[in-house]
C-alpha cells in the first residue's frame, strides 16, 4: 500500500485521499474549520497549511514544495512526507489564529459554544500568547435568520460550512455570503428564512459560537452534559443521536455519526420533538378506578393496587369466556412488545394481537445530500410486528391486527377486555379508537393524558424513549439497540417493566428489574426473532466525553 509520512510516522492511504483525510483517518489532528468530509473542499481557512515535501517525478529525490500546502485539499502521493509541526507550518497557525481573532469579541464566557469551540481549542493549542491588536474591533449585528436559529455575525469566522450545508446537502441555499473584506457576513437571501428540515444542523456544523440554537440559548453550560448513545424515538429513520442531559433533565439531542443510516444529520422534528418527555401532561402515577387518587408517598401503593387491577381486568373477562386483546404502541421498544404481548398471552393464549396507530405526516423527502426524512412517524411499527407476529406463531397463528383491524375487532365484540398502549409525543387517540372503547374494559399503559385515560379500569404510567433501553427497528429493518439517558420521570416505569412485573405476578414469581439485554437474549429463543442475537446493532461506546474544565471541591 502507498504511504505518506505525517510528522515521522508512516500512514497507509488510498489514491485520491487527502493529506487531511488520511490524519483524521488515524487520529492525527491537524487543525482545520472549512473542512467537513460531506461537502466540497474550499480551502479557504488556511489554518491546515503544510509543510510537503514529495519526490521528483524524474529523479525520485525528495523536494520540499515551494509553498505550505492545504492538507484538505492536497492529494496524498507515495512517498510524501508531511510536517505540520515545522518552524513554517506553526508560524502559519498562529498567523491564522492570530488574523481570525482579530476581530473576535471575548465573550466566551457567555458564549453556549465555549467548551466546545474549535477556536478555543486551536488557540490555546496554535495561538499566539497575547493578541498584537491594539485598534478598534469591527463589530457585526447579531441576526435572527430562521424560527429556531440566531447568527452571531461577529464571532463567525467565515468557514462557509453552513452556506455549503444548503447548497450542497439540503438544496435549498437559503444562506449566502454578503459583503467583502472585514464586512464580509453570512445572511440568508432576502425573505428566505433558514428553516428547512434540516436547519438545524449548521448549529452542529458550525465550529465557533456564530450559529446557535434558540432552544438552547443560555440554558446549559455544555460541560456539565452527560452524553448518551440512543436513536431516533420520533420516527421510522432509526437515525443515531446523543441525547445530551443533565440532573435527569433532557437540554437538547444532537446528531451522532453512523455513516450506515443517517450520516451526520439529523432532522429538526427529532432535534426538537422531545419536549414532551417533561411535559406538564406526563402520567406520574398509577390510577386505579374506584380508588381516590394516589399521593406521591403512596406510590408503592399505587403500583399494587394498579398492577391487580390490570390483572383482574383481562382475567375476568378470559373468565366469562371473552378475549383479551393488546394494541402495542409502534413507539415502543421491541422489549415493551415481548414483555407485555407474553403476559396478555400467560393469561389468554387466544389474545387478540394489535399493532397501535402509526401516524404518517406528508412524504417520504430525500434531500440534494441523500439523507432521507421519513414520513412514517413511528420509530418501531416494524419492529413491534416482528415480535408481535413471532409469539402468535409460536402459540399456533392467528392475525395481527392494525388499528383500524383492531377496532373493528372491538366493535365486533370479539374483545372482552384490553390493554392500550400509546406513548406518543402528542394526543393520538382518534375518534373511532375513543368510541370503540367506550364500553371496553381497559388497561391504558401511556406517557401523556389522552380520553382513553379517563375510560380505563387502570392506567399506569409508561416511560419514554429516553427514560429507557431498547431495541427500535427503523424503516430498512435495522435493528438498534439504545441506552436509557436518564431515570423515568417520578414514579413512571417501563413498559417492558410493566409487562415483567405483570408477568410475574401472574406466574406468583417475584418481579425483578428488567435488563433489555437479557430479553433480548430470551427473545432471540423465540423462532422468528433469532436476529435479536445476531443482528442487533448496539451503540459504540468508545467516543470520549472529555472536558478541559477543571473542578475543584469547596
């Protein structure tokens, strides 16, 4: 294989790579801003220049190049040998650093980006000591370029990745370069505002503090964030975020990088579709009807009392010679499936088996880039029918229904009592669900208040994506696994958890805490889902988290 020696060390490569490309590759850094692998290649903050030397073409000797090169831009050769750690390759870095902060307002201090701002790092890293500047700054207005983003035009530092962002990925080109010189400015065209679905990246892409996020303004400093692998819960992509928390409080999801699915994007609905996880409308405890309702110090009580209820409610109507019937939720896990699909099964081996509402909104839209937005707004349809399918099978077949099969089956009066599932972000419960169960002894397991609630025997209190570990199936038939961010809101549990505790009591056995590891791995023993132990993708646990705030105890 060809070789190209960067600062000493040998590194293989394939022709046409980057001298930049092949670093990055094997974890040598080498400062840069305008560069990002999904887009084209300006070349324009110079802070990657190089020292090269490559051989004659005629002779083979070694030759220094006359000029510092751009590492982003420059094809690896055989042979090349690369320093960017020469008395010329540092002399250009603290020149760029020293011309970028210029005009750079010291306000890192109330900057969201400070913590993880490569002009922070690169200047403690490649900067000058003190700053040479004595004149005047040039100070640039701060603008509200979209619904959900603010440009701070004197911090920006002009490495065009949000302008390529939306020419090259979205293809919408609401942003453009205005102006020359020190006035020189990121805007977006007169009455096109930034708000394609994929806006919100450029708060990503951006290396400084120029673009930020509404949402997040001020409300976070980014040292204290946990970062936790998960997957879309909101729709059927199965795109790969961090949900970034702290102190059991969710403060925003960002992009993780899986080449496989999403790439580095994901969409505004999954970026801010995650405020109901602390909604004011969130279950908090068991309700039992009959039963005044539980205060919080009850809430050991409340499970009690909840749990046989909801097993008092399907075993009586198995024992007037009625149905039981569970509609699982498309946005639960495929662990909430099994779980709470067996134990309806323990307790009715001829349950009726349903697949919940799976919303659609518009479209399925593929952007300029190739990332994809699905339509489907649902993270598991699929994967909830995996399971679901495999235990009716194994107890001798029978149909799985959908919502619509589902209600008709209830109107039918072929249901003697069922248990609802939801957790959707929003109300979900239509017209034709409402009424069909009106007269349905029910057992409602869901995140937010809905009008089945107020109908049901029981309703206990579900947890959301984050506040749990699953496996999801998206809409190419992935399955991925995900980690639970922080703990379910109060006294809320998961769904899988309620299954096994319900399972458990049914069975007289002691209810133990549910890993979804370990249903996975009896799930896998099902025939059907053999895949949930060979072909389940789990989350890379190798990223670092590091932080160069020192805390001290006082």
């Amino acid at each position: 294989m060809a070789q190209v020696t960067i600062n000493g060390k040998a590194y293989g490569f394939e022709k046409g790579e980057k001298i930049l490309q092949v670093a990055l590759r094997h974890d040598v850094e080498i400062p840069h801003y305008c560069y990002h692998p999904s887009m084209s290649i300006p070349a324009s903050c110079r802070i990657c220049l190089a020292e090269v030397w490559a051989p004659n073409p005629k002779s083979g000797a070694l030759e220094p190049m006359p000029q510092l090169k751009p590492t982003c831009q420059t094809d690896c050769t055989d042979g090349m040998v690369v320093y960017t750690d020469s008395p010329r390759s540092i002399a250009n870095q603290k020149s760029v650093m020293e011309l970028l902060l210029i005009n750079h307002p010291v306000d890192c201090p109330v900057c969201d980006k400070a913590g993880e701002c490569y002009l922070q790092d690169y200047s403690h890293e490649y900067g000058r000591g003190q700053s040479r500047f004595l004149e005047e700054k040039v100070k640039n207005p701060k603008k509200d370029v979209g619904p959900d983003i603010l440009l701070y035009s004197d911090r920006c530092i002009m490495c065009t990745r949000c302008v390529r962002f939306t020419r090259e990925v979205t293809g919408t080109d609401e942003l453009m370069v205005d102006g020359r010189g020190d006035r020189e400015m990121i805007d977006v065209f007169p009455g096109k505002p930034l708000d394609n679905p994929l806006a919100g990246n450029v708060v990503d892409l951006c290396p400084v503090g120029a673009l930020l996020d509404k949402d997040f303004l001020f409300q976070q400093r980014v040292w204290f964030l946990t970062k936790t692998p998960s997957i879309d819960g909101l729709t059927a992509s199965g795109d790969n975020l961090f949900v970034e928390h702290n102190d059991g409080k969710v403060h925003r999801i960002k992009p993780r990088t899986n080449m496989d699915v999403n790439t580095w994007w994901i969409t505004d609905e999954v970026r801010r579709g995650w405020k109901h996880v602390h909604s004011e409308s969130r279950i908090r405890l068991p309700r039992v009807r009959g039963l005044d309702a539980f205060e919080p110090s009850q809430a050991a009580q409340a499970w009690k009392a909840g749990l046989a209820k909801a097993q008092g409610t399907l075993a009586g109507a198995v024992n007037a010679g009625k149905r039981a019937a569970i509609m699982v939720s498309p946005m639960l896990s495929c662990e909430d499936a099994f779980e709470l699909a067996s134990w309806v099964l323990a307790l009715d081996p001829k349950a009726e088996l349903a697949v919940g509402p799976v919303p659609f909104a518009g479209e399925d839209r593929t952007f300029k880039g190739g990332f994809t937005m699905y339509a489907e707004k649902a993270p598991n349809a699929r994967g909830v029918r995996r399971v679901l399918e495999a235990l009716s099978a194994r107890r001798g077949g029978g149909t799985v229904h959908d919502a619509a099969s589902f209600i008709a089956a209830v109107r039918a009066g072929a249901v003697g009592a069922a248990v609802v599932t939801g957790n959707y972000p929003s109300d979900w419960v239509t017209p034709e669900l409402r009424d069909a169960c009106m007269n349905l002894p029910m057992v409602v397991v869901d995140t937010l208040e809905n009008p089945l609630c107020a109908m049901a025997e029981c309703v206990l209190p579900g947890a959301t994506w984050v506040e749990k570990a699953g496996t999801f199936e998206n809409a190419k038939g992935r399955l991925q696994a995900f980690l639970r961010a922080i703990e379910p809101i109060d006294f809320a549990r998961a769904e899988c958890q309620v299954g096994a505790d319900l399972r458990a009591a049914f069975e007289g056995s002691r209810a133990a805490a549910v890993n979804p590891a370990v249903v996975r791995a009896a799930m896998a023993k099902v025939p059907g889902l053999e895949r949930f132990a060979t072909d389940v993708h789990v989350p890379d646990l190798s990223f670092t988290q590091a932080s160069d705030m020192q805390f001290a105890e006082v």
